[in-house]
C-alpha cells in the first residue's frame, strides 16, 4: 500500500531492537528533516509543523502524545508523555536502547538540542467542532494532567461516569470540597455500585468528620453484601479513621 502512493520501502530483519529498526531508516532518509510519524498526524497537522523547520537553534522537537485508558484516576483519563519525533538529518543523531528508544546525538555524546513544539491540536479542531463532546472530554483530561483544574471543568462537558468523575476530583483538587463531594454524590445516585467514588468519599468525610459520623453515614449508604464494597466496608473500622480525625478541622459536609 506504501508503494503505491509513492513511498520508499526499505525491507530489514528485525532484531529484537527498535533503535536499530528506526536508525535503518534514518540512514536511508534524503530531507533536511525527519519526521517519524504516528497513525494521529492527520494532513492538516502538516501546517502546524512546516513552521518549525525554520527555526536554526534546534536540532530537534519533542511532540506530546496523549494515550487514553486505564483503571485509576491519573491513568482513567490519560497518561501524558514527550518523545522526539522531529529532527534534523545531520548524520549526528541516532536512537539509542533496544526498547523505549530514545535520540541522541551520538557524535558529540550528548543529548540532541531540543525544543518542545507547541501544537495543541485539539484546541484548532474544536474551535472548527464546536459541538464534538467527545473531543471536549478529551481537552478537559490533558487540562486535568496538566494541573490545570478550573480549565479541565470548563471544558471536559457533563456526558460519561469517567467524565463527571474527573469534574468532581477537580473540584477536590481545588479544594472546592462542598462542590467536590456534591458532585460524587450525584455521580453515586446515577450510579449506585460505583465503589471508586465511595471511596473517594471516605477519604474526604474522614479527614474533615467525626469517625463515629462517617461510620453513620456509610452504615447507612454502603451496601455491605456487594463485594465491590468490601474493600470500603473493612476500611470504616481500620484505625486509620482515628488518625486522621486528628488532623486540622475543616466544616462540615454531613
């Protein structure tokens, strides 16, 4: 398929070493430039990207990418990472390591000279797609690993369990509590048995209530036959509710 739009196919037996497979292919590269792309470059991000050869200073760039999935607040949303991805054909650069391959400048025995390029893609596609909620969601979960809190609100939409799970860890971020802890209460009548998020309410009534208060309330919430709450159930006993009762007083949400 390669071939027959028009690209140069270099065929290399593959020896357990992914540096080995990407320097391959830089020896047979021709440009000023090499860019090694990824299934999400999509054409119109070719603009955003001309611009940057023109700068002197660098000998490459770090593009961030943004994998979704996972099983954890931090992992639910995203896992954010930087990698080269665009630098200059100076016969001085090369990857290093087998695998998790890094480029380095192997000539002079250092690091290549670098620069991070600024391309928010998600930003220009909605500014064009204004009413794609799902892209929405996915500008608030790179907000929310970038800390930026009160901009991941405003931006992630109302739609999915995850999502309104995420506006509400923002509010607790924020120290917005009241707003944080309505806003799980909210998710938990939407979705009963979501044990995530009783969780998350344990560990803010415990340090801001009375432990004989928060047992109350969760003898009162927390199905204890349901063995996605057991894990919580053992919890409200542990010891670890009087340690932490004895840390600063904050008001009441109870």
């Amino acid at each position: 398929m390669a071939e027959s739009l028009g690209a140069r196919v270099i065929h290399e037996k593959w020896q357990d070493d992914f540096s080995k497979a990407r320097n391959t292919a830089i020896e047979h590269a021709k440009s000023d430039w090499i860019l090694f792309m990824d299934a999400e470059v999509k054409k119109e991000d070719v603009a955003k990207i001309l611009p940057l050869l023109n700068d002197d200073t660098v000998e490459a760039y770090i593009f961030k990418f943004v994998n979704y999935g996972g099983s954890n607040v931090s992992d639910d949303f995203a896992q954010i990472h930087y990698n080269f991805k665009l630098f200059r054909n100076n016969g001085k650069l090369k990857y290093v390591y087998p695998i998790h391959e890094n480029l380095k400048n192997v000539a002079d025995d250092r690091e290549p000279i670098y620069k991070k390029a600024d391309i928010t893609m998600l930003s220009d596609y909605l500014l064009k797609n204004p009413n794609d909620m799902f892209q929405h969601v996915n500008l608030g979960v790179e907000y929310f690993n970038a800390g930026e809190y009160r901009k991941a609100n405003t931006t992630a939409g109302t739609g999915s369990y995850k999502t309104r799970y995420m506006i509400a860890f923002c509010y607790e971020k924020l120290g917005q509590l009241h707003d944080a802890v309505q806003e799980y209460t909210k998710l938990l009548i939407a979705k009963p048995g979501y044990g995530q998020v009783f969780r998350k309410l344990f560990e803010i009534f415990v340090k801001n209530e009375k432990p004989g208060t928060v047992r109350e309330f969760f003898d009162k919430y927390v199905e204890k036959t349901n063995p996605a709450n057991q894990e919580i159930c053992r919890f409200i006993t542990h010891p670890y509710i009087i340690v932490l009762q004895q840390q600063t007083k904050k008001p009441s949400f109870l």
